[in-house]
C-alpha cells in the first residue's frame, strides 16, 4: 500500500525559514517524480513544484510564486522528499501535501504550515 | 498568468448526471495539457480520479470519466451518488508548471 507522510509543519515568523519532509512507502520512490501541493485556509488547490526521477534527470519546476525561496529535493536512499522554504510570508500558510506525479496519484494526509507573527 | 477556469458550483439529483468543464486562458485544452481531476471532501486530502485527459486510476469508481470536450477539458459523472458531494479541481500541465483550477463546488440534492 502506497503512504506518503508529511512533517515538519509548525508556527513560524514572517522570513523565517521551515523544512518539510515526505516518507514514502510502498512503491518504489527511486523512480517516481514528486510534488508538493498546497491549500491556503479554506481556499483552492496550488501547485508548488515538482521533481523528476534521478534517472529522468532529477529536473525540478516550481510554481511562480515560491520561485527562488522554495527548494525541493529528494533522498532515494531514506524514500523521502523534501521542501525548503525560505523568506516565509503569511500568504505561505496552509496545508502541505506530497503528491506522488507520474501520474498525479497518491496524496499524503498533509501538514499544516501557519506563517504569523 | 495562466488561468484555469472551472464551474464555482454545480447541483445534480442522485442517480443524474452531468459534466463538469476545465479551461484555459492560453486557449483550447488538448491532450499536451495533461488534464488531471481530483475530488476533495471536506477535512480530507483531495483524491485522484483522472489522469491524462481519460485515464482512470485503479480505485476510480466507473461512473466518472474524462473526456475533452469543445476545447475544454471535461469530467463527466453518470449515476450520482451522495458521497459525490465534494470539490472537484482539474490540473494542467504548461510545460514545466502545472496549474489548478479553481475548483467546482458539486452539490447533490
């Protein structure tokens, strides 16, 4: 059974820094490309970004607005993805989910990301 | 800035069906975009049930489909049931980037 299980979510400041993870079982993550996902309190779905398998390159693509302060990457040896975010902003709150994205299939439950002062 | 335009809100009887539609500001949807359709309930994760404009995934009850319709992506449900209550959001794929759209609010009463 596939499960993807994100953490790492939490209170932060405005322009402080989070890192987020996603394990990933029950399928073989070497060869799956990854995405994140996020939902704004009681708002719509955005797609954060993406990255491809080593073997197709390790590409990544972000969305526009989190270009230059998000970082994705991913750890084949420990199955787990990650997001960086940098320079965070109130509109960066919500949940964040890890979508497995070849195809679009599998969601993780989530974890909350609140950015406050 | 690309928009993806879907119905705010839809309303179906149980046992009907309807058609909900994806579109794009950059023009008429083909198979390059990719069309992806997720349900999303309330408290929950969203759910993939369209891949590929068409493909369904192994746990994609039979009476949704997708389909590209007049320039639009398409996913049509036939025999609604209750449980169908939920948000549906399409997916688009723009070279690289991939945007949502604002999601369908499907009511069934």
């Amino acid at each position: 059974e596939v499960q993807l299980v994100e953490s790492g979510g939490g209170l932060v400041k405005p322009g402080e820094s989070l890192r987020l993870s996603c394990a990933a079982s029950g399928f073989i993550f070497n060869t799956a490309w990854m995405s994140w996902v996020r939902q704004a309190p009681g708002k719509g779905l955005e797609w954060v970004g993406r990255i491809k398998s080593k073997s197709d390159g390790e590409t990544i693509d972000y969305a526009a607005p989190v270009k230059g302060r998000c970082t994705i990457s991913r750890d084949d040896s420990k199955n787990t993805l990650f997001l960086e975010m940098n320079s965070l902003k109130t509109e960066d709150t919500g949940v964040y989910y890890c979508v497995t994205a070849s195809p679009y299939g599998h969601w993780g439950p989530g974890t909350l990301v609140t950015v406050s002062s | 800035q690309t928009v993806v335009t879907q119905e705010p809100s839809l309303t179906v009887s149980p046992g009907g069906a309807l058609t909900l539609t994806c579109a794009s500001s950059t023009g008429a949807v083909t198979s390059g975009y990719y069309p992806n359709w997720f349900q999303q309930k309330p408290g929950q994760a969203p759910r993939s049930l369209i891949y590929s404009s068409s493909q369904k995934h192994s746990w994609t009850p039979a009476r949704f489909s997708g389909s590209l319709l007049g320039g639009k992506a398409a996913l049509t449900l036939s025999g609604v049931l209750p449980e169908d209550e939920a948000k549906y959001y399409c997916l688009l794929y723009y070279g690289g980037a991939w945007v949502f759209g604002g999601g369908t609010m499907l009511t069934v009463l």
